[in-house]
C-alpha cells in the first residue's frame, strides 16, 4: 500500500459513464463478488508504478479504473478490518507519568485535535480509498474514488478535513521530533508485567509491556504508518 505514482493530472473520462443523482451508491459494492489476484507487497508495488487514472480503463465496473484497482480491493482489502476511530483521552494520559511526555509531544506533533477527532468510518468507503489512491509529491494532491466518481484534494485540503495543521506539522520543529528515547536498560522493567505474573516478556521489545506502554506503543506505531 506504500506505492505511491507520480500524479501529472487526472485521466479522461472513458471509463466513466453519466451518473444520476447527487449521491454515490456505495452500498452496491459490497454486493459484488468477483475474482480476484493475490497480491504480495512487491508485485503490488510493481504494478502501481504506473498513474492509474491516465492509463487506459480495462474493466466495466465504475468503482474502479483499472484491473489492479479492483484486484487491490477484492484480493487484499475486503479482507482487512478497519477499526473502529476512538477518540484519546489526553487529561487521562497526562494524569499517568508513563504517558506525560507523550502527550507533550504529541501537541508539539500538532497532533492534538486529531487524536480528539472522532470519525464515523464507512468501511467502504475507506476500502476502496486505499485501492483507488493516487499521489502527487510535486502537486501536493491527492485523487481517489468513492462510490462511482473520482475525488481530488491538496494536502492542505485533506489535513484540514483530517483537523490537521498541515503548515505546522511540515515544518522543521515537527519533522525534527521523535518519539523514541534511548532508555538505560535499568529503566526496562519500569515498562513491562512484572516476572511473578508469569507474562512472557522481552526487554527492548512489545511482548509483555504493561497496559499503558502498550498503548503508547499502539498509538505511535499508528501515526507512524
């Protein structure tokens, strides 16, 4: 899902047919049951090299453009749980001294509004963002389908809908933050289950850290991808 093209502008519009109405029918999707490739990372990764919304449309189904679109959905996607979107607690993290500082930096992040921003997540909709997506470094914009009709946004646009700073957290005070510090492994057993209750742990590792690390751990591995 890392591929991302090089995006010079939108395709035509061959593919696409007159659409009545002012909605999408997303629902219809979910009652489709087609074939499907299999996908591993790298062949996926291959086959999107290309701008998918500027190569010819070879498929008679207008959720999709292309072949590699619809595989990515049926074969990889339709499969995959989206979670549910919780909000975070801020005051309750900050009122644990394991989680304080991440706290601190998740507002020096300009993170902060979103982690208090909950969204009511259609699973389609999320689904076939991911299969349709298109990027572009150059133009800072961004091209996906939902339902039947193809969608664009700046990156300003889509942090903004995401309540995203997007001067703040592009700038060099917010690239420059990390989340990891180097610990004395003294300070290790501070962070996971103690031995006596027999939870298998590995310093340095997830297995066997405490509720609260675990969180963190969760958190940050989230925003990190």
């Amino acid at each position: 899902m890392a591929a991302a093209s090089s995006v010079g502008g939108v395709g035509d519009d061959s593919c696409n047919e007159h659409i009545e109405g002012d909605e999408d029918d997303v629902i219809d999707l979910m009652g489709l049951d087609l074939p499907s490739k299999q996908w591993t990372a790298e062949s996926y990764a291959n086959a999107r090299s290309v701008n998918q919304l500027n190569v010819p449309c070879d498929i008679n189904i207008l959720y999709f453009r292309t072949e590699i679109q619809q595989d990515a959905y049926f074969g990889h996607l339709v499969k995959k749980t989206v979670f549910k979107h919780q909000t975070i607690d801020l005051a309750y993290m900050r009122s644990q001294p394991v989680m304080t500082d991440l706290v601190d930096r998740f507002e020096t992040m300009g993170l902060e509004n979103f982690l208090h921003h909950r969204c009511d997540w259609n699973e389609t909709v999320i689904r076939q963002f991911y299969a349709t997506l298109e990027i572009s470094m150059e133009e800072e914009r961004i091209w996906w389908t939902t339902g039947k009709r193809t969608y664009y946004a700046s990156f300003v646009q889509f942090a903004t809908a995401n309540q995203l700073d997007y001067d703040f957290i592009t700038s060099e005070q917010s690239v420059n933050v990390v989340l990891e510090n180097s610990l004395d492994e003294n300070d290790y057993p501070l962070y996971y289950e103690p031995a006596n209750v027999g939870t298998a742990r590995i310093f340095g590792g997830t297995q066997g850290l405490r509720h609260h690390p675990t969180d963190i751990n969760k958190i940050a591995s989230h925003f990190h991808a």
